[in-house]
C-alpha cells in the first residue's frame, strides 16, 4: 500500500536514523538530507571515527572536480569556483573516449553543447587556457566545459557539520563513533541498532553505513567493493607566481593527471592518473564466514608519516613536468595517499543489505562521487523510504558475483602497496616524535 504524503511526514518525525560515516562525503549529505526531509535532528545520529569534516575522508581535501551537467544546479554555491574545466586528452584511446564523451554531451538533447565546446588543437586550447605551454600540448584536444570548476571540499563538508550541529543532530565521534557491529534482532534478520567499538550501543529504525574506503572491511560486501589508494601532493607558489593563476580551469587528462588553480595561500594540488593501489591484508569484516583477503585502508590521519610510493613521486612530477613546467623545479608537500572503493562497474552500491532489513549501504563511490555531495543523501533518503527511482535503484543494487572490483572499469590492475617501496615510514619517527623524512617541506593536511 502507498504511504499516504501526511504518514510519510508523521514517519520522518519519528523514525530514529544513525548515519555511520557522517563525517565524510556520502554520509554528511545523508544526514543533510534527512533534516532537509524533516527528519528531527535529535532522532539523526552521526557517527564517524573523527568529527566532521573526518581527517580520513576521502573529501576531507583542498579541492575536487565538480560538474553541472546533469542539470542540478550546485546547491554549495559559496564553496563552487566556476573556473571552467579543460578535460585533455593525447592518446588514440582518450581521444575517442573524449569523443564519445562529447557526443553523449550532445544526445543528452539538453542543450549541454552550448556550455562544453570541443576543441580541436593546441591552438584552441592555448585560448581556454594560455598557461599551458604549447609544446607540451602538440596534437592535443580537449572539451572545455564552461559550468565546470571545482568545489572547495573540506569547507563544503565543515559547512554541512556546522548545519547539522546548529539543527541539533546527535553525534558520535572517536571510539564512540567508530563502527563495530550492527545490533540485530533475535533471529538476526534485522538491524536495530549499532555498537561502536568503545561498547556503545545506539538504537534505531535504520541504520545507514557510509563508511567509504572502510566500508568492505567493516561488513560483508562478498567481494562488490575493493578499496583502493589514489595520490596527491602540493605546490607552493610566491604571490606573483601564483597571481596568473587565479580563476585558471581545472586541467585533466586522463593519461596524466590533474591540477587546480592555487588557493588562498598560493598552494596548487596536483593528482596523477593510475588504477589505484590495494592493501591487501587477511581480515574478517562482520558478517563474512573466516577471515578472507581484503584491501584495507590506512589512512593518513591514524598513519601521519605514511606518504606515497616513489612511483607516485616520478607520475606527479610528470604531471607537473606536462602542466606546470616552469614549477617543476619546486619541492613538493604534503604527499598523502587518499582512499576510495570501487565497484566492478564504477556505480554505487546503495540498497538494504540482503541480510539485515534496516542496514543500508551508502558506499562504492568508485573514486568519482564527490561531486555528488550536493545530492547523494537525497538519493539515500529515497531509497531509505522506498521511493528511490527505479533506474537508480537497479544500477545501484545489491550484485555479487558481477564483474571484479579490483579491476573495476579502469585502464589496469591496481598495484598492491605491498609491492610498493616509498611510502610506508612506520620507523622514522625520532624520540622526539619529530618526521626524519625531511623530505617533507610542510607537516598536516592543507
Ligand atoms: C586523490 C583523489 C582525488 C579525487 N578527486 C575527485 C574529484 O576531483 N571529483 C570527485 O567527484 N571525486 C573525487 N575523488 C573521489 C571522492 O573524493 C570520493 O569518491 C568520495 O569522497 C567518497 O565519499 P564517501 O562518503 O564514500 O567516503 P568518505 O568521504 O571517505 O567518507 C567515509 C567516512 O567513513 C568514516 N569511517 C571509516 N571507518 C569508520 C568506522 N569504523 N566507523 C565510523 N565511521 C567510519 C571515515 O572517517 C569517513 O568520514 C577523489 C579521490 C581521491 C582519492
């Protein structure tokens, strides 16, 4: 039987919802959304190992690529920059993949080809963005989208934790917030709560686990998601150096890399491109019969000496070589490694878990959901109160046994950091705590 629009509202009232992961992306749009649907703030709880924006999120970061093209107008607009965004492309196969990504643009029938315009050379490139050298552009083409740009990630996340405070939201941070086990009923079918690994137990209707990267490691997700590391590191530039760059547009190439303009310190974030590095590890998540093989995340906030692997460091100044030639000499900071998981498909995983009604999955953002934080927890919602569409419903299911997460759609294998030499430096510590890594210009996240 339909719920009648009154019953739904007197059901949002009183229904009682934990949001695990509430600090990160996915999970702090949930919560975002369900106060946004009138669910009573006192009746949303949010747990997440640390407060929010959560130090190991995935979009607890300087910047992140955000579009307009699928017609939702961003919604964060104090943190959107409207830079414009150049996706780049050389080889055979990302020149046709920028081509069908092109004419998808057009087919849409929306009208997309009047804000993404196809340029053909280094020529018409040069004029989007003069301060790529045109040397190392020979033969290029690229889309320029003009509704691109970038959001400010971390604030656009601070600034929901800030809203959900002053609503009056329940949360759950450190080992009071960190997720243990789902709490269920006698015969196990259904969750009626949560334990957090400090023993506390949070009671409610439903509970939602965004845990990104630490998702499959928490409970059984038979095999649907393989979390993976990708990188980065950062620039510093003089006023005058970075003065050209103000309001330049994102630059990506999917066989390089990416960069954004400098923030307000003259910092400019450069990512490589590559499939990922797994850390494999044996471990039992909750749910899973023995101890099985799984990529478990180590994330910078709870490893602070942890950087990337040298590979990374040649891949990134290649990037920088390509795109900031005259920086190339710099020295770089604040190399992270930065957590994500795929799916086989590179499309979410957000649906009831088959085992227990009332545990939703909210997770396998696949490395490209950021750009989502405006809506996602919409979509949550919906899907928490059975009215999700249902083309988004069956593209994000439950499908085990489809495909493989460590390949996932991407152009290789994932390396395992195992494998790796550069990043791990566990013993490098001085007895005074201090980085023997000198390396390392500047310490924390920026
Ligand atoms: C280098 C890099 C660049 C990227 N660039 C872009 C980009 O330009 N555009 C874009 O759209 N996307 C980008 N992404 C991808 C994007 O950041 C992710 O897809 C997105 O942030 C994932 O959101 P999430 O909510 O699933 O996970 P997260 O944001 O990582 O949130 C997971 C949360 O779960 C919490 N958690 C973990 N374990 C527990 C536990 N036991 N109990 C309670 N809480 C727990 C964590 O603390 C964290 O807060 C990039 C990713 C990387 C790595």
């Amino acid at each position: 039987m339909a719920t009648t629009p009154s019953a739904l509202l007197d059901s949002r009232k009183s229904t009682k919802v934990i949001v695990i992961g509430g600090g990160g992306t996915i999970g702090s749009s949930t919560a975002l959304h369900l106060i946004r649907n009138g669910y009573t703030p006192s009746n949303v709880t949010v747990l997440d190992t640390y407060s929010i924006p959560s130090l190991q999120s995935a979009g607890n970061d300087l910047n992140k690529i955000m579009g307009i093209r699928l017609r939702n107008k961003v919604d964060l607009q104090p943190f959107f920059n409207n830079t414009g965004r150049l996706d780049c492309a050389h080889s055979e196969q990302g020149i046709r993949s920028l081509e069908t990504q092109y004419q998808s643009l057009v087919d849409a029938g929306v009208g997309l080809e009047d804000t993404n315009e196809w340029l053909d050379n280094e020529d018409e490139i040069l004029l989007r963005m003069p301060l790529l050298q045109r040397d190392n552009i020979k033969n290029w083409k690229a889309i320029f989208s003009h509704d691109g740009g970038w959001l400010a990630a971390a604030k656009a996340i601070n600034a929901i934790g800030v809203y959900l405070q002053d609503a009056g939201v329940q949360f759950g941070f450190g080992p009071a917030g960190t997720f243990k086990r789902p709490l269920l009923t006698e015969d196990g079918a259904s969750c009626v709560g949560i334990e957090t690994v400090d023993g506390t137990r949070y009671y409610a209707e439903k509970a939602i686990l965004a845990a990104g990267a630490w998702s499959p490691t928490l409970v059984d997700l038979e095999g649907q998601c393989c979390s993976k590391a990708w990188v980065y590191a950062h620039l510093q530039l003089t006023t005058s150096e970075a003065a050209p760059y103000k309001d330049a547009p994102v630059v990506y190439n999917a066989d390089i890399g990416f960069f954004f303009e400098p923030n307000e310190s003259g910092v400019i974030k450069v990512c490589d491109e590559f499939p990922g590095f797994t850390h494999f590890e044996m471990h039992q998540p909750y749910g899973a019969a023995h101890a099985q093989r799984i990529s478990v995340p180590r994330s910078h906030a709870q490893h602070p000496t942890d950087t990337y692997p040298d590979a990374s460091e040649t891949s990134i100044k290649h990037a920088i070589a390509t795109f900031l030639p005259r920086f190339q000499h710099k020295e770089l900071f604040n190399r992270s490694l930065c957590w994500c998981t795929d799916t086989a498909d590179a499309s979410l995983l957000i649906c009831e878990h088959p085992r227990w009604r009332n545990f939703i999955l909210a997770t396998g953002d696949s490395g490209h959901s950021f750009k989502l934080l405006p809506n996602i927890g919409k979509n949550v919602v919906e899907l928490l109160e059975g009215r999700l569409a249902g083309d988004l419903k069956e593209a994000w299911r439950w499908r085990p046994g489809e495909g493989d997460a460590l390949k996932s759609v991407r152009a290789g294998p994932a390396r395992d950091l195992g494998d790796m030499v550069g990043w791990c430096h566990d013993g490098d510590m001085d007895v005074y705590g201090d980085r023997n890594d000198k390396e390392e210009g500047v310490g924390g996240k920026v």
